[in-house]
C-alpha cells in the first residue's frame, strides 16, 4: 500500500477498500505516516466522502485502534445514549437515573466540555469528591448494583479518532458528516451497549446548523451501528436556543436535580423524557406510549432521583449537595443582565450565551484551561417571553474581578437576544425521530 494512491484514489472519488482502511489507521496511529498525508487524506473525504461500506470500515479500524469496554460482567440490557453537543445539555444527569430506575444498565464514558459546548464529565466534577476516573472492575461493580455509573472517556478508546480529530481540528475538516459519524460511532461501539439513542442536535449551538444536515449525520450514525449489530434510534432537537435555563457546571447540575424532583423547566424534562422512552423502547421494554409512561413515573415516584443519589454516593461524591442544592459552592458575584428593548424575545443565540458562559469561567477555550464550576448563566426570559425594557432577561454568575471580561461576556450575552414585536410562533423541540 502506496499512501500517495490512496489519496490519489480517494482525490478522484474512487472508493477504498476495507484492508486499506484499516492499514492508514494503523499506519497513522504508529506514526508510520504523516500528518502531511492523512491531512490530504481526510481532505480528500471532506470533498468526496465515503460510501457505506468505506463508513463501516473506517468507523471498525478506529474503534478496534484501542481498548473496547467489555460489559459481558454486565448483566441486562446494557444502553448509551449520545448527544452531538450543545449549550445547557444537562440530559445525560437526568436520562441516565431515569433508564436506571426502569431496569436497564447505562454504563457510559462522557466527554468534557470544549469553546461554547458543555462536558458532561465537567457538570460531574463539580459534584464535591465525585471521581470521573475509576477501575474498570468498580465502573462494571457500580453498573451492576445501581444501575448506572458516568465516567470519563479513557485514553485508551478508539486513540486513532483522539489523534485524527486533533488533525481535523487543525485542517478545517472536521465538519464532514463522514468523519463526524465515524469519530462519534467508532467510541460508541468501543464503548460496548446494545442499544444507542442518538441526540442530534441542530441550529445555532450545534454543529450541524441545519435540519437537513443533522438528519443526514443522525442516519449515517445509524447506519453504522446497525450494520455493527447495535439497535440504534436518533431523535433530532432544537439547540437554536440552550436547554432549559442553566448553563455552566453546577448550575446545570441543579437544574437537573430538579428535573429529577418534578420541579425543573418543561423544556428539558420533555426531551429527557423523550430520550429514555427511546432507549427504554429499544431495549425491548413495550411501545413508545408506554415507555414515555415508564420514563413519567421513574421521574413522579421520585425513583429516579435516588438513582442520580446512588450513583454519585457509589462515586465517592457528596450526596448531600445533590439532595440540597443549596450546599453547592456558590460564584462570588451575580450580575443580573437587562433586556435591551421591550417586546418578544424571538431568538436567543445558544452559541453567543455558551461563549458568554465561557467568559465568565464556566468553560475552557484551549483543553489546558481551568474551569469555574460555579460560574455560569441562568436565564430568566427565554423565547416567546414578552419582556419590557430593562426587565432581567439573566444572570452572569462569576468570580471573576476584571470588569473588562465581566462587560464583554455581558456584551455577547445580550448579543445574543433578539426581540420582535409580535409573539413568535413556538418551534418545536424535537424535530425528527428516526
Ligand atoms: N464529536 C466527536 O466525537 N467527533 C466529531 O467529529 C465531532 C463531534
């Protein structure tokens, strides 16, 4: 195998076959070639992409470039759920309770938040004591006697997708849906569930901007782990606007602790729902009725909160702070933020608000960044309000004393709301269900 007429082939749109694939991510992850030629590589796909077979073979030599999680010592239906990314996407903290408390096991690996988007292991760390890193055998024991356990994505899953996302990051290839699907499906499969439910997330905070683009990269996922042998499902959702009203670690953490209560915001409560009634039904568990039913009841009977308490306890983290959310450390200062005109509140910039967050310390610009886990945003007005001039639309919470950084993340919060004079009509939360 010549790497100058693989990429050659691939320049002309030419197909490329599995043993091939398979030897590049070898060949890369042993550094055996180059950037310079994997770069022209991934180009290549960004303009041709891949079939279906290509798809499959990439998305294998990538899961297999690492460890794959045996959950054999699992017993039951073991389920995961992804989502692409957003602002405010607390779901994982309120889905996985809830799929627990029906009978299932989620043992899954999350990521940490990176620019605008939130890490569900971040949300974790902001728990006092609770360990995101653990033995393999204490994640499986965790599983087996609660349920569930949430920890971070080893080193060690899928490392050719670690090394070739630096790469696209550098190249401007990352947003392929090809690449995309494979990078996310190649640690999904690594990851070892049977079922997998997919949130992908379109507009403004995400990354793929439009219906259209998310519904394609949600089927490509599916069809890859289908053809794994994997029961797959994908909801598409709204991230034009964020998630409920809190973005940032801890505050997000409360949030979902009162979803979990029966008190948070319906927005978020209704995806969370529709996510674990997907889940629960691939499972095998009864129709959609009646697994949006199930999941209702983990939340009304409060069975569910005492999953996210077990969890974190088998976790080694303060219970008491998730029973009390008043525990939790709070920011120094809170700044409260007007709306600029008086109307409806027609758009609210999901991307502009997780950059504000990020400004005011709740996320990390570069990985090597420190994260603020008690600063953040909580939004008091959210599309469709009718708010009048100089009402708080929000709340900066911070520890941060420069007022030049405080001023500028309030400048791209208010940048982000735009009014109209009329209501606007609702947009729906859940675009597509496949
Ligand atoms: N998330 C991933 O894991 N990979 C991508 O390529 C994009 C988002």
């Amino acid at each position: 195998m010549r790497m100058y007429d693989l990429i050659e082939r691939k320049k002309r749109g030419q197909r490329l076959e599995g043993e091939e694939i398979r030897q590049i991510i070898e060949g890369y992850c042993k550094k055996e070639i180059p950037d310079y030629q994997m770069s022209a590589l991934l180009m290549a796909i960004w303009f041709n992409g891949m079939d279906e077979k290509e798809l499959t073979d990439l998305t294998y030599a990538m899961a297999e470039s690492g460890d794959t999680l045996d959950l054999s010592g699992i017993e039951g239906k073991k389920v995961d759920k992804h989502s692409t990314g957003g602002v405010g996407d607390k779901t994982t903290l309120i889905v996985a309770p809830i799929a627990a408390a029906c009978g299932l096991k989620v043992a899954k690996m999350s990521g940490r938040g990176l620019g605008h988007t939130g890490g569900t292991i971040d949300k974790l760390e902001s728990i006092p004591g609770y360990r995101t890193t653990i033995p393999r055998e204490e994640f499986i024991r965790n599983v087996n006697v609660s349920g569930l356990s949430v920890i971070g994505q080893s080193g060690e899953l899928a490392p050719a997708d670690k090394l070739i996302y630096a790469l696209r990051d550098a190249t401007a290839t990352v947003d392929s849906i090809p690449l995309i699907a494979s990078s996310i499906m190649s640690k999904k499969l690594a990851a070892g569930a049977d079922c997998i439910v997919l949130d992908v997330k379109t507009g403004s905070g995400a990354f793929m901007k439009t219906e259209e683009e998310a519904f394609e990269l949600a089927r490509t996922m599916i069809k890859i782990g289908e053809n794994a042998g994997r029961k797959m499902a994908a909801l598409i959702t709204d991230m034009d606007t964020p998630l409920g009203r809190a973005v940032g670690n801890s505050l997000e953490v409360i949030e979902a602790v009162e979803v979990l209560k029966g008190e948070g915001p319906q927005d978020l409560l209704e995806i969370c729902l529709e996510l674990s009634a997907k889940m629960l039904e691939l499972a095998g568990l009864g129709d959609e009725e009646e697994c949006r039913a199930k999941a209702r009841e983990a939340v009304g009977s409060g069975k569910a909160f005492e999953k996210l308490v077990e969890m974190v306890s088998l976790q080694g983290g303060d219970t008491e702070v998730i029973k009390n959310t008043q525990l939790f450390k709070k920011a120094e200062y809170v700044y409260p933020v007007y709306a600029g005109k008086d109307g409806y509140i027609l758009k609210m910039d999901a991307e502009k608000i997780g950059e504000a967050a990020m400004m005011l310390g709740a996320g990390r610009k570069t990985k090597e960044d420190k994260i603020d886990m008690s600063a953040g945003i909580i939004l008091a007005g959210k599309t469709g309000d009718k708010v009048a001039e100089g009402e708080e639309i929000a709340y900066m919470y911070t520890n941060i004393t420069d007022p030049d950084i405080v001023s500028d993340a309030e400048k791209c919060l208010r940048s982000a709301y735009i009014y109209a004079d009329e209501k606007p009509e609702k947009k729906p939360l859940i675009y597509k269900k496949i």
